[in-house]
C-alpha cells in the first residue's frame, strides 16, 4: 500500500527560483490525477478478471442448487457489467484524447508558457 502510494504522490522537483522554470501550482494536481487513472484502471481490469474466475467456479460448483446457480449468475453479470463499464471508460478518455488533440490524456501538462 506505501509504495502505491509513493507512485500516486510523488514529489515534483523543487523549483530553485534562480532559472525561473517553476512549475504551476496545478501541475501537481493534473500529475496526481493522472497517475490516479492510470492506477485504477488495470487494478480494476484485474478485480474483474478475479470476479469472472471466482464466478464460474461458483457456478461450476453449485451442483444445481437454485439459490448458488443464481448467485453465480449475479456474480457474473456484474463482472461482465464491470468490464464493459471500465472498457467504456477507456474509450471515452481516448476518444477525449483524439477529440482534442492531446496524445495521451493522462499526461497532464498545466503550465504557463509565457510566464
């Protein structure tokens, strides 16, 4: 959990003042939403993998009783649910990327150029 958190929460460098390059104050923000994202989309992938594994195999062993076939069922379809919601999720941020013309939405870049 620490080192998740370390990746979420990294520092940015300092700004020294002298050179003038310091960074906007919602870079870290846009930095931190975007290692947000892109943490939680592939563990969520990941816990929906699990929640289909773990569904079939309620199904598998339910050995007909009507009550474990139909928690089975749920179990599944609310994975299924979960990956189309996730997939939809990706391709709605790609399409924002490819709309607007930004390579890779998640790599915010909030700065002033002319300051």
């Amino acid at each position: 959990m620490l080192s998740v958190l370390s990746i979420v929460f990294a520092q940015t460098p300092e700004c020294d003042g002298a050179a003038g390059d310091c960074a906007h104050p919602l870079f870290a923000f846009g930095d931190i939403f975007g290692r947000i994202i892109g943490i939680l989309i592939p563990v969520g992938g990941i816990v929906l993998f699990v929640m289909l594994i773990i569904g079939g195999f309620y199904f598998i062993t339910s050995s007909g009783d009507p009550r474990k076939v139909e928690g089975a069922k749920s179990t599944l379809t609310y994975a299924i649910a979960g990956i189309v919601i996730l997939a939809c999720a990706f391709l709605i941020i790609q399409i924002i990327a490819n709309f607007v013309g930004v390579p890779a939405i998640l790599n915010f870049n909030i700065y002033n150029e002319g300051v």
